[in-house]
C-alpha cells in the first residue's frame, strides 16, 4: 500500500506522545530536585564537615590535608578568597573533568558540566565550592535515564496491541463494507466491544438489513407489476386480433369495448404505480400545501356515488394534495367494494398534533393474521383474486400516509366489519422539496 496503516500511525504517535512525556518528567525532575537528591546530601555533609575543620591553606600542608578531607568525604572542593581560587583538592585529569570554578562563584547551588555543585562561606572572605565525586565504576547511563528508557520500552510493548486492536476491527470493518459494496448484500460485519467502531458496525448492519429489505421489496414489487400488466396487455393484443377478424359490425364494437376497459384498467394501474413510486421517495417532489380534509373527503364520498356518512370537523393540515385524495378515494372504494353493500362512514379525528381519517364498513371484516398483509403490494387476501383491482390501494394508503409522516393501519370494528385509519401530522417534517 502506498499510505502508512491506520495503526502504524496511531501506534507511533502513542509512542512519540510518551517519549516527549517521559522527558519533559524526566527534565523537570532534574532541574527541580537536583540539589535533593543523594549527590545533593553528600555535598551538604561535606560543606559542614569542611566549615568545622577548616584546614590549613599555607602552601606545604594546605593541599595536602584537603586532598585527605575530600577523599575521605568523595568530594571534589575547592577553596578561594577575593583574588580566586588559592587550592584544590584534586588537580583534574582527562579522566576526571577538572573543577575551576569562577574567580567569584555566588554562594549557593548552581549546575555544573558534571552535575549539581555548591559554593558556601568559610568565612568573611573566603569561600568553598563542592562538587560530588564520580564513582569509579559508572553505569553505562545514569540510573534516571535507564528508568525513563525502560519506561519507554514498556509503555512501547503495552501501546501496540491496543492500536493493532482498534485498527483490526476498522480493517474487518472497511472489508466488509467492499463484500457488500460488490454486491453480498447479506454479508454483515461483526459487532465487537461497546467503543464507536462497534457503534459503526451496528449501524453499517442496520443500514444494510434496511437496503436490503428495501431490495428485496423492489424486486417483488418489479416482478409482481410485470405480472399485473402482462394480464391486460395480453387481452388488448387478443382483443385486438379477434376484432380485426370480426366481420359483423355489433361483435366487433362489442370487442372494441372490451379493449378499452382493458385500456383504462391498464391506465389505472400505470397511475397507481406511479402514485406509489411517488410517495416512496424519501423527498417530497413538490411543496407541501394546506389541505382542507373536510371538503376532501366530502367531494370524495360524492364521486363514488354511494351511500357514505361524513362526520368530523374540519381540519386543515400540510400535505400533498393529490396524494391525500387518492388515500380518501382507495379507502372508500375499498370500503364500499367489501362492505356489503351498507352504509359507509368516513370520521375525521383530531389530535394533538396528529389527525385521524377513519374509514368504516361493515363488511366481514380482516382476519388478524392479514390485518398487516392487507398492505403489501398486490395482496388482495383469501377470496379477493375475484374483486376488481390490483392490490395496490392499500399499500399506496400507507406509503402515502408515511410520506406525510403518518401510518396506516386496520382494527376491528365492534359489531363487525373494518375501520381503516390513516393517522397523519398536522405540521409534517419536511414541507419543502
């Protein structure tokens, strides 16, 4: 691969991000508790020691009993007054970095090429610096830093299974979404820990159980719609040949007739599916517009010409205006088709928000097991391959109903028959393209 692997990356920025650490901890430490360490306390003895002796400094002796107090206390010191530094206790080889401290060192600690060194008085005008001796067998790196390299080491070994983890999982991830994306529209991810690469494969599942749903619907619908045009086309093509070949003029108009109810029949199932195409999509294809329900269902229940009991207020709701109308005309035909030839009525229910249209029948009713049936595309239920239609009235009624926002469903109605509400907001989500 041309690009670094996600855990690559993630892996050394843990490691650059605990190495700057280690030594911003480890140089602050240094430059704040240098002077307390065990360097640091072996220099204060010896400054104590050296302010109680107080050797000699005549030039025959001086030297010679300071070299003895340093040696004894591990120390490297070196004694000066106002024209500089007068004797030392050691007089400094390649081995052993030479001790010159200025001519006038400020009394105190300060930091020295070899470490942490410290300047006292030994009297009014004469001072002493101190500085520890390095010990002839030296590590080969101080104690601090072998601590911050083993650190180092360990926090390197613990990082990597926690990014090798994480990018494990994104590249079973990106993996399975490439299956899916060629086509294994079945093929899921694995769900594993309770992180957000677990929350992304949860969704990416549903996400693709949804589309794949929506698939499989769309091939039924696809095959079942072939199905149904194939029906009358096949008559008008028979129709048509039976009439050319008709030599008396009654017979043949007879025949001309049956091919145009075979002609709107096709019509209206082509609006149908064009209605139904319509309210699937997920945006609207035009404004939203105030829709009075009242008079809807009113020039409604007039146009089917039968006899239909309107009651409910008026109410005006956000809606596609020709969607709603073919709801309120599906439930009515489908009520009068069914309802055994009594009276139908047509409620309008308010809610909070919400506005019920009920449509009631006292037909013989749904059983419970096709109450959800009823509306998938082209179910027509036991007994109804003889009624007109398509089976495509109801299923439109809820899609157009969740296109607003809204449901669809049937109950029973006590004393026999249906009730159909369509359930629709007053102010639905989405009231511009």
């Amino acid at each position: 691969m041309g690009s670094r692997r996600l855990y690559l990356q993630l892996y050394q920025t843990l490691l650059a991000s605990t190495l700057a650490c280690l030594l911003a901890v480890g140089l602050a430490f240094r430059l704040a508790r240098e002077h307390e360490g065990p360097p640091a306390q072996r220099l204060g003895h010896a400054a104590a020691v050296l302010a109680e002796t107080r050797p000699d400094l005549d030039p025959v002796e001086g030297p010679a009993r300071l070299s003895a107090l340093a040696d004894a206390l591990s120390v490297d010191v070196v004694i000066g007054d106002d024209t500089g530094p007068i004797v030392s206790s050691s007089p400094g080889s390649p081995a052993h970095h030479p001790f010159t401290p200025p001519p006038h060192p400020a009394l105190g600690w300060r930091r020295g090429p070899t470490g942490p060194q410290l300047v006292v008085a030994l009297g009014p005008d004469r001072w002493a610096a101190l500085r520890p001796r390095p010990s002839h067998r030296r590590l080969p790196f101080p104690p601090f830093t072998t601590m911050l390299v083993a650190l180092a080491v360990v926090m390197a070994a613990a990082s990597y299974p926690v990014a090798r983890r994480v990018t494990r999982r994104l590249e079973a991830l990106a993996s399975g979404v490439e299956r899916w994306g060629q086509g294994e529209l079945g093929h899921r991810v694995p769900v594993e820990g309770k992180d957000e690469v677990a929350t992304l494969a949860a969704t990416f599942n549903q996400a693709a159980s949804r589309i794949d749903l929506l698939v499989d619907q769309q091939r039924q619908l696809l095959a079942n719609t072939s199905h149904e045009l194939r029906s009358p086309l096949a008559r008008v093509r028979m129709g048509l040949e039976l009439a050319a070949e008709e030599p008396d003029p009654e017979r043949r108009r007879a025949r001309v007739e049956d091919i145009r109810r075979d002609i709107v029949e096709l019509d209206a199932l082509i609006e149908e599916l064009l209605l139904f195409a319509r309210a699937d999509s997920r945006v609207p294809q035009r404004p939203f517009q105030a829709v009075a329900l009242r008079p809807l269902v009113e020039s409604e229940a007039a146009r089917t010409g039968g006899a239909v009991a309107v009651a409910g207020p008026d109410v005006e709701i956000e809606g596609d205006p020709v969607l709603l109308l073919h709801v309120v005309r599906n439930l009515l035909e489908n009520a009068q088709r069914h309802g055994g030839g009594q009276e139908v009525r047509a409620v309008i229910e308010p809610a909070p928000e919400m506005v019920v249209i009920a449509v009631e029948d006292r037909g013989p009713g749904i059983p419970d097991d096709d109450r959800e049936r009823i509306f998938a595309p082209f179910y027509r239920g036991p007994g109804g391959a003889a009624a007109p239609g398509h089976g495509l009235g109801l299923s439109l009624v809820r899609q157009v109903a969740r296109y607003h926002g809204g449901d669809a469903r049937h109950v029973a109605r006590p004393g026999g028959g249906s009730r159909f509400e369509v359930s629709l907001p007053v102010h639905p989500p989405r009231t511009t393209p």
